[in-house]
C-alpha cells in the first residue's frame, strides 16, 4: 500500500530501545514543528504513574486489543515484553489524508512491518551513546523491576542489531541535539523535490518558466 502523495502528510516512525529517550524527543519536536502529530497506540501493558490514557496511550484490556486485531483496526501490532502494543490506523489515515505529519513510537518489529506493508514511510532509529549506558538510563528512570530491566536489555540487544535496516539514526548523546536532529529530519523530508513537484506552487512555477 502506498502512502506518499503530494497533498498527504509523511509517516514517519521512530522506533530504539526502551529508555533510549525516544518519548521525551518525541514530545519535544511536537511542541516545536507545526502539523505533525503523534499517534497514540492501544497497549495491554499496566499504566505506570504519570502516564494518561489517550495522551500516552489507550490502556485497554486484552479483550479489546483482540478485538480490534479481528476488526483489522491496526496499522501494526506487535507483542513487546509480555504486553501487545498496536497502533489504531484510522487516526493515522485521517491525519495523512488532511495533509498532517505523523509520528508512530513503535518497537522494532512493528517499523519492520510497516516497511513491508506500507510504501514511503520514514524510518528513523533512536540509538544510545553505548549499550551501557542505556541499562544506567533505564536504572535511573525507576519504573521497572530488576528483572523488568535485565528482559528490557536483552530486546534493545536484538533491536539494536537492526539498525541497518533504518534510513536515519540518531544517536542520543544530548537531548536538544536529538531534537534538532529529528526536526531536520522531518524538514528534509517536506524539502524534497518529488514531494513538493506536485503541489499547485510549484507547478504554476515551472509553468511561468516554460
Ligand atoms: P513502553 O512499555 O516502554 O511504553 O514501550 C515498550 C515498547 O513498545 C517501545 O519500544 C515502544 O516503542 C513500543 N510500542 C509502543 N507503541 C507501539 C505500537 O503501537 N506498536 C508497536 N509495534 N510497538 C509499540
């Protein structure tokens, strides 16, 4: 399925380990860059202190996640850590559709299956200084277990590896750096020249040249 067109909004999905600093990015660029938004996912994991349900995510029970997959609610899903984690693709679509930006936080697997499933979608990974220093940064944020922190370790090891396979990378060694980084990014995208050809602007343009 495609989802590049002149007059659509870019998905652009941000995907690095847990505690890497992806959400505080995230939020940041959305307070600083006009007409993008963020898609809030449907999960299954416990809400944590501070989360808010339809800001962070639409905490739901098991059942309802389900449900949702058999109604074919979901652009992706994906089983991260015992919990199931799906972004809804309406909102997505509607927001492309009114020409809006949007943002998925989403693990590994589900940036993999929207690179097979979805044509010109923007891949962007989130990468720590070290591998060591993400289990620090994960000691410190508090709202995991031990054992919750070892199991999230061993997954950022395997998404980690993945790199490769994302257009972007952006390395976390400062918050504000990350931030311009990730707003470049998303400035590029809307720059390029086979996005823009189409618009009336930039035909009447190359029209008042000919
Ligand atoms: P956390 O429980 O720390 O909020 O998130 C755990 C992981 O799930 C993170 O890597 C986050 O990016 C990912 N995640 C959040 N929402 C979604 C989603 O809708 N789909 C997928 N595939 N992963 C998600």
């Amino acid at each position: 399925m495609g989802l590049a067109s002149a007059n659509k909004g870019i998905l652009f999905v941000i995907s690095g380990p847990s505690g890497v600093g992806k959400t505080s990015i995230i939020r940041s660029v959305l307070e600083r860059v006009k007409n993008v938004v963020f898609s809030v996912s449907c999960t299954t994991r416990k809400q944590r202190p501070g989360e808010i349900n339809g800001v962070d995510y639409f905490f739901i029970s098991q059942e309802e996640f389900d449900e949702m997959i058999r109604g074919n609610k979901f652009l992706e899903w994906a089983k991260v850590h015992d919990n199931y984690y799906g972004t809804p693709s309406d909102f997505v679509f509607k927001h492309m559709d009114d020409g809006n930006d949007v943002i998925l936080d989403i693990d590994v697997q589900g940036a993999l299956n929207v690179k097979k499933n979805f044509d010109g979608a923007k891949f962007v990974f989130i990468a720590p200084p070290s591998y060591q220093t993400l289990g620090e940064r994960l000691k410190r944020r508090g709202t995991e277990t031990e054992e919750k922190i070892q199991r999230r370790l061993e997954t950022a090891r395997k998404e980690i590896k993945y790199i490769p396979e994302f257009e972007y990378l952006i390395i976390n060694e400062d918050l504000e750096s990350s931030i311009t980084n990730l707003i470049s990014i998303i400035y590029a995208e809307r720059l390029k020249f086979d996005k823009l050809k189409e618009t009336d602007k930039v035909r009447n343009l190359l029209k008042e040249v000919q």
